[in-house]
C-alpha cells in the first residue's frame, strides 16, 4: 500500500530471557515461525528485511544471553 522498505526486528532474545523455562535454541525456533507467518502476509521480498537478533548478531550473542540470564540484577 504504501511501497516503502520495511524492517521486521524478530525480539526472541526477549522471549529467552523473559521466561526462566524457554531454551535459547526454543527461542530461536519460535522466532523462525513467526518469520514465517510474517511471510505469509505477502510482503514485497525486494523491500522487506527480517531479522532474528539471536541470528543476526550470531557469534557471542547466544553466549551472552545465556550468561545474562544467570546473572542476578538486584
């Protein structure tokens, strides 16, 4: 409608360290679904940019989820 660029920030970090049950890689996966029904809405491919910050930031990201997760911040 529109026909600008858009970008989709997938927050499963968020959803990891939120819930003390969820797994990191749990995340990840309920991220990727929710990639998908994005999808389904039928957004322009050439202007549409999705991006799970777990994936995107990939190297130390995940080790440093897991470590803050632990860490008491009182």
């Amino acid at each position: 409608m529109f026909d600008v660029p858009l970008v989709i920030q997938i927050t499963d970090d968020e959803k990891f360290l939120y819930k003390e049950e969820l797994e990191l890689e749990n995340t990840v996966r309920m991220g990727i679904s929710n990639i998908k029904d994005i999808i389904a809405f039928g957004f322009d491919p050439e202007k549409t940019f999705i991006f799970s910050d777990v994936e995107y930031i990939k190297q130390l990201y995940p080790n440093v989820l897991k470590v803050q997760k632990n860490i008491t911040q009182n």
